[in-house]
C-alpha cells in the first residue's frame, strides 16, 4: 500500500493562487529584498570607514546629524504615501465592489500592479528606517553610512516613479471594459492550462472502453464506500495525477462526486471508492489533495469566470442601473470564451494510471452547462431588450464557427431558440422583433455551414483510418 508522500501535499496551482490573492506576499518579498539590500550596502560602507573601499565624493552626505535628517525625512514622506496608496487601494476596492459585485474583488486583490506597488513603498520605509539605525555619533566615533543613504535617495526617486505607475493604473484598471477584458483574458489562460492539463495526462492512454467505464460506476453505485469531504467550503483544486498514484498504490478506483467550483458539505460525500477496504488510506490521501475555501477560483473552475462575466451583465441590464452597452461588451466577451472553449476544451473524465487500469472518474462539466451558464441569466435579465438578445444571437453565430461536435451545435440551437422565444414573448415592437428574427436566420446558416463542414471532418477522418488499417500488414 502506498501513503501519500511529502509533495502530495502540496497542490502546487492552488498554493500559487492563494499566494497571488492577497496584499501580503509581494511586500513581504520586497521587504525581504530590501534588508538584503541594507546588508550589502552597510557592508560597503564599513568597509569604506576601514579605508579598504573609496566612495566617489558625490556621495559625501555631510555629518551624522544632517544623515539622520535625510533619512528621516525619506522615512516620513514614505510612510505618508503609504498612507495614500493604501487609501487609493481601498477606495478602488470599494467602487469595484459597488459596481461590479463582490465577487470581483478577488481580480483587483491579485492585481500585479496594486501589490508591487505596495510593496515598493514599504519596503523603502524599511530600508529607510535600517539606515537611520546605523548612524552612530557617539565615543567611539561617527559613522555616516554614505553609500546606504545614496541608495536610500535613489530608492526615493524609483518611488516618485512607481506612484505616477499606480495612479495610472488605478484610473485604467477601474474602467469596466478593461475589467471585462481582463476577466475574459484570465478565463483564456485558464481555458489553455487545463487543454494542456488533459493533454500531458492522456499522453499514454489507449482508446477509452466505455463499457468498462459504465461498469465501473455501476459498481461504485452498488459497492462503493463513500469518502466524506474534511471541511463545508467551494471545492477549489484537485490533483488529479498524485490522486491516480494513490488510487493505483492501493488498487483503487476512485470516483469524485464533486467537480472544482461546487459547494462541498463537511461529512456528506465527496467521492465513492472501491473496493471499499482501501477506503482509509484512499480518505487520508484525499485529504492531502484537494483544496477547499470560502471562494471560488480559476484552477480548474472555467465556470468561475464566466460566472463573474454574467454577474456584471444582469447587474447591468437591472433596472436600477440600465446599462444596455455594458451588457452587449459581456455577451461579446462570453462569446469569445466560448469560441475557445468549444475549439480547444475536452473535459477529462477519466484518469488511467500507467498500466491503462481507471483509477479516477471525475464529475465533469458539459459544453452544454457551459453555454447555458453563459447565456441563461443574461437573456432573463435582458428580456424586451432587443440589443441584448440580437447579441447574444450573433455571439452563438461566432461561436457556431468553431464548433468542433455536433453536441456542440445542438446545445448552441437550443439556446438560440430560446432567445428568439424570449423575443417573441416579450418584444411589442414588430420592427425590433423582425431584427431578433434575422440575427436568428443568420445564426441559422451559420449552424447548417457549421454541420456540413463537421460532417465533412468525420467522413475525410474515417476514410484516413481505413487508409491506415489497409497499409498496416498486421491488419
């Protein structure tokens, strides 16, 4: 049987997520840099007073009272725009709160450019407040650290800098088209981590027996022994590759009921194992490589952005707030992200170890769910809007170009149909509905384009694998 080793434990993605979320960890680095800065500056500057190292003469900053002087000086200005920053920071975490809905707030906590601009500051007064220590006037001697203060001033210009960088940043990263945009980019780069998650991990298997695999979850149904999940919390990252170590150690196959992104209550199931003896060992390693929290995130939860993508959109269409543009640039973007998603994205529900035995059945989302997700709540909120649902039309019209499956285009009719209904029911005027109505023809050729052209993919795929099977002398 094999334990969980020390590196199990660490689900690496979800560990850089919460570092990345969070005003702390890039000023505390900073700081960090900054004391290592203050050794190797103090080094030179006793090594200096000793005579072994000669400073240029523009770094003469007078006597040990008019050193102190200046760096008191730096050190109050400092902690003053700190003061600032940190307002600012707030400030903006308030607006996008207001405007754009809590959930959005964890976008501008992770924000490259707030946190290193922190951290710049800090760390100057840091630097600042260590060499203020090391002036010395006393019996033994004055010791004025002239090149630690010459850096100290420098460290001051590149802080003038940084806060003309941030206020900038602030007025541009609060405007709504760039926090859509920004969303929409996150949920690219989420889109291509998980192709190539499913891409590395499949490598080496065989064509998938989908007998075996129903066989499978029939005995998991009928055998199983539930795995109750640890903690209540969203069910943030799983890892899927040291999961299969445990599972194939053991000779387990373990089926998850829970997909990242969905609430998990402490004690109720959140994966079946058979056989069901192994359900121990199988429970303290699931322990180790799963993630739960108070919130959602990207890893593995593509659904998470689209979510906050949807969430502006209603907040905009409400009647409180009218807001008609700012929903059509949501759509537009979901559009996008479900080009990329349909072009690129295969939910992986099975994990293989390496003799091909199954050792891992995961909850997956379907492409269906994903459109749904993407469209249901926005044509609600933007019904007897016109604007709104002649988008949405044109969107699944872009996203019927890169569709891949027939199930894709059926789950893309499906909601077509739904927003040309919502029209009918809710559109008085004719001339508004007739434009419903077009957008919907389009989307139609659009669809009949889209099915002759997969169809034509599948017939020239299978007349190459007979071309295959015919040139191979063993067939």
């Amino acid at each position: 049987m094999s334990t969980p080793s020390s590196r199990h434990s660490i689900v690496s993605p979800w560990r850089r997520e919460a570092l990345r979320t969070n005003l702390w960890f890039v000023p505390a680095l900073e700081v960090a840099a900054a004391v290592l800065l203050f050794v190797v500056t103090i080094t030179i500057d006793r090594a200096a007073a000793d005579g072994t190292v000669h400073l240029p003469f523009w770094m003469d900053n007078g006597s040990a009272d008019a050193a102190r002087q200046i760096l008191i000086g730096i050190a109050a200005a400092v902690i003053t725009v700190i003061g600032l920053v940190f307002s600012i920071t707030i400030l903006a975490l308030t607006l996008a709160s207001t405007q754009f809905g809590p959930r959005i707030l964890r976008t501008f906590i992770r924000d490259r450019g707030t946190q290193v601009t922190l951290g710049t500051f800090v760390a100057t007064f840091v630097f600042a407040v260590l060499a203020l220590a090391s002036v010395t006037n006393d019996g033994r001697g004055e010791f004025v650290p002239h090149f630690t203060i010459t850096v100290a001033l420098v460290l001051v210009l590149a802080d003038l800098g940084v806060l003309i960088y941030f206020i900038d940043h602030v007025a541009r990263s609060i405007q709504l088209p760039t926090v859509i945009a920004g969303i929409a980019a996150e949920l690219g780069r989420a889109v291509r981590a998980e192709t190539t998650e499913t891409t590395a991990t499949s490598a080496n298997d065989g064509p998938l027996d989908r007998a075996a695999i129903e066989s499978l979850v029939g005995l998991l149904d009928r055998e199983g022994a539930p795995i109750g999940a640890p903690s209540s919390g969203y069910l943030q990252y799983v890892t899927w590759v040291s999961l299969v170590e445990i599972a194939s150690g053991c000779g387990a196959t373990i089926r998850m009921r829970h997909r990242p992104g969905h609430f998990v209550t402490q004690g109720l199931p959140l994966a079946d194992v058979w056989p069901p003896s192994t359900a121990d060992e199988i429970t303290r390693g699931l322990v180790a490589l799963h993630a739960t929290g108070a919130h959602r995130t990207l890893s593995q939860d593509l659904a998470f952005a689209i979510d906050q993508l949807v969430e502006i959109a209603i907040r905009a269409l409400s009647p409180a707030v009218n807001d008609t543009f700012t929903g059509m640039t949501c759509v537009d973007w979901l559009g996008d992200a479900l080009c990329k998603i349909a072009l690129r994205w295969e939910p992986r529900r099975v994990y293989r170890d390496d003799d091909g035995a199954i050792r891992v059945i995961a909850a997956t989302q379907s492409f269906e769910r994903l459109v749904d997700r993407s469209f249901d709540k926005i044509r609600q909120a933007g019904r007897g809007m016109p604007a709104i649902l002649i988008r949405q039309l044109e969107a699944l019209t872009r996203v019927c170009q890169y569709a891949q499956q027939r199930e894709q285009l059926v789950a893309l009719s499906r909601q077509a149909s739904m927003i040309v209904q919502s029209g009918a029911d809710s559109i008085a005027d004719a001339a508004d509905l007739a434009d419903v109505r077009d957008r919907a023809v389009r989307f139609t050729r659009e669809r009949r384009a889209a099915e002759t052209r997969i169809t034509a993919a599948g017939v020239a795929a299978a007349s190459r694998a007979v071309g295959e099977r015919a040139d191979d002398p063993v067939a």
